[in-house]
C-alpha cells in the first residue's frame, strides 16, 4: 500500500526557517516529503564546474544532512526534468498535494503550469505560495491598474502599501519539522559528479547583513575597493538561503532607507519582468532594436577578458571572471562600456554576466543592462555616457581596486585604449541618433 504524503518542492527558498510554501505544507494534514530536482532542461546549459550548481549543490546536501539527524526525515533528490520526476512520485507514494513557492521568470512560469496540468489529472493539488519577494506581480501598481515602469513612484508605492504586521510575519516552520515531516531514510541523493558537474574553485561568500555595514552602506557601497562595503546577499536572495522578510525587517530596524530601496530595486525589475516577459529579448523601448551594432568579436573578447586598456573596466572583468562577482558600480561602467564605447549589443554583455555571475537573477540582469544600454525602463538618456577615466577619479582615485586587479597597470604590456573616449563617445551618439530620433 502507497504511503500518504504532500511534497515540498524545494526551488528558489534554499532554508528551512521562514520558508511560506514549506510552513504551509508541514500545516497541512499529511507528513511532508521535502525533494529538489536538480532540472536538466537548465542544468544542460551550463560548464561543468559552474559554482552556482556547486553553491546550490551544497546546500542541499547540508538541508538534507539537517532533515535526516535531527528529524529522521531527508531531502529526495532528483536529476531529471521536472515532469518524469513527478511521474514516478505519483506512482511511488499516495501524494495528495504538491506545495513550491511562486517563481516568476517565464521558463519557470511554463514548468509550473505543466506540472499543475500533470498533477490535475492525478487529483492533486498545485498549491504555489509568495516568498521571495514581498509585493508581486500586480500587488504595486498605478491607481489606474497599469504597472509602474519608473522606480521611484513605484518604491513610494511600495513603502505606501506596505504593512510590517501583515508583511513581515515570520513563518516558524521550526517547531513543525519534528513533527510533520515524512519519516524515511530511503530518499535518493545526488553527487555533482552523478550530474556531470565538478565541484567549483570559485564560492558564493557568505552575506554581511551586521548593523555597522548597514548603518555605513550609503557612504560606503559606491567604494569598490572598499572591503565589505557592500553585503553579497545577491545570491542569497536568489537562491533564497535567507529571507527577504528578515532582510527588510533589518533595513528598518536599522532606519536605513538606502539599504532598504536596494531590496526594493530588486522587487521592481522582477515585476517589470512579470509584466513584461519579452524584455528578456526585446528592447523595452521598441526602437531601440533599431539601433545599428557594430559587434566586433574581437573587442567583445577583449572586453570579458579584461583588457580594453581601461583600468577599472579591466579590473571589473578580471574580479568577475576571478570570483563570480563585480562590485555593482563597476558594474554600471562596464555594461555602458561595451554597448555605448564599443557598441556591442547588449544581449551579448547579458548572457555573458548570466554564464559568470553568482548572484545571477534574470530579471534584475536584463533590466539592468537594458537601463545601461538606454533601452529600458527608467533609462537615463542615450546621450547619458560614462566617461570611464573620471570615474576611477570618483569612486577609486587611490587606485586601490584597479591596482589589486590589474597589477600590471604601469608596465609596459599593459594593452592601449581599446578604442578612443572621445572618438567612441561621438560614433555612439550618432548610431542611437540615426536609430532612436
């Protein structure tokens, strides 16, 4: 006789403690088998010692290790593509619902509908909870019901709508654990090498989320040679091994305003997202696909190897390609640099912070390089164009950054300027202006 369960299906919420989906499923009448696919259909498209898998990897070995010695539990694991995983559960155990929390890219979005339409015909509930963000999809929007697409009335909206008793309870799925979970010691597990993956050289650092970072964090997150001036809490946000709820409620504990609007910014590009999923390809501003790129290879190869002759674009490429992240600062001139100094179209400078980044969220990664390209919302104006030698005057007039990446700053190997400011500048302009008016 099948045994009876619900699943939790572990994705984007990497953490047992204040987890919406998984407080809901321990809630429900029947003991809860937690699992995690490891999907295929995303997997396939990555090197084989990507750190993200590595990083993600980890955490369920460790979330499993915590299930089985503390509650005699486990967390199944499975290599697959989603919908075969679910075929065998249903033949394997009586499931009588399926609870995950809502995840809003749009290959996530049609994974989800085909496993609620598979479940369906079983009789099985798709219950799908709000977690990692704290408004969704149409929860800020204009009076008018249309989505905001400038930040700033959007973050007034925000801060208008929101409740701390209503938005920040704290799910204490701690106590239910003991006594709600499935009890087995037979779940699959996987090693990276099962999927073909090896382990990474390169790891997620642990976020700094201590009072003295937030209190300074204005004064010190445009710094990047500033050590922990800022928090790494990017891929923990996105893989969800900590809570938004618990990242806001120290953003106002500490009353700092420019810590929280960051957290903020995040939420607005994953609405703009939900909104408008054909960001991810398009120009936000149609015309902008007008725009004539010249997209030279070889510069595009020079660009992400760090070696455009311009100090703090170099130093910011080799910090990404040395460690998976690059201070968000560098990251504004860099992704300026390749679509407005070299004209490369800025899909190519996206997929290839999507392949190297730790802290990788398609939704801020496309929205941002669209604002850096002039494209999309809340852009700044094309004629708008970074001058990359006054802002190593502003943000690292001592050097300090550029010359921990590029130490070879004053040799004689040390490549020219890829292309001239000036010269780059004035060809800019006159593209976007042929195609944008």
């Amino acid at each position: 006789m099948k045994e009876t369960v619900s699943i939790f299906w572990f994705r984007r919420d990497l953490r047992l403690d204040d987890n919406v989906g998984l407080y809901q499923a321990l809630t429900s009448e029947h003991p809860t088998l937690p699992i995690f696919i490891f999907d295929k259909e995303i997997l396939g498209q990555l090197p084989k010692k990507d750190s993200r898998v590595s990083f993600i990897h980890e955490k369920i070995q460790f979330l499993h290790q915590k299930l089985a010695t503390d509650f005699g539990s486990g967390l199944a694991q499975f290599h697959d593509t989603p919908k075969p995983v679910f075929e065998k559960l249903i033949q394997t155990y009586d499931v009588k619902a399926v609870f995950t929390n809502h995840d809003y890219e749009p290959y996530a979005q049609e994974r989800d509908k085909h496993i609620k339409d598979l479940l369906e015909k079983s009789n099985i509930a798709f219950k799908t909870f709000k977690d990692q963000v704290i408004f969704e999809k149409n929860e800020v929007v204009k009076d008018d019901g249309d989505p905001y697409v400038v930040y700033t009335p959007y973050m007034k909206k925000w801060k208008e709508n929101f409740n701390p008793s209503i938005h920040l309870v704290n799910y204490d799925t701690l106590p239910l654990l003991s006594k709600k979970l499935f009890k087995t010691k037979a779940l699959p597990k996987i090693s990276l090498k099962e999927m073909g993956f090896e382990p990474s050289d390169i790891k997620v650092p642990d976020y700094v989320v201590s009072s003295d970072l937030i209190k300074k964090y204005a004064e010190t997150r445009d710094y990047p040679a500033i050590e922990n001036g800022t928090s790494h809490l990017g891929p923990h946000l996105r893989f969800g091994t900590v809570s938004i709820r618990k990242m806001v409620k120290k953003a106002i504990a500490e009353k700092n305003e420019t810590f929280w609007n960051e957290l903020i910014w995040r939420e607005f590009f994953m609405q703009i997202l939900w909104h408008f999923p054909d960001t991810v390809h398009k120009a936000f501003k149609p015309k902008y696909d007008h725009i004539q790129w010249r997209n030279n290879e070889e510069e595009f190869e020079r660009w992400k190897l760090g070696q455009t002759g311009y100090a703090l674009v170099d130093a910011g490429m080799r910090e990404l390609n040395k460690t998976g992240y690059m201070h968000n600062r560098v990251r504004m001139l860099v992704a300026s640099f390749l679509c407005k100094h070299l004209l490369i179209d800025w899909r190519w400078g996206e997929a290839y912070f999507a392949e190297k980044l730790l802290d990788y969220e398609m939704a801020s990664n496309v929205g941002n390089w669209q604002w850096a390209a002039g494209s999309g919302v809340d852009a700044a104006p094309y004629f708008r164009i970074f001058n990359p030698m006054t802002q190593v005057e502003k943000f690292d007039k001592k050097l300090d950054y550029i010359n921990h990446w590029v130490p070879e700053l004053q040799e004689l190997n040390y490549p020219a300027p890829i292309v001239d400011h000036k010269m780059a500048r004035e060809r800019c302009l006159k593209v976007y202006k042929e195609a944008v008016g």
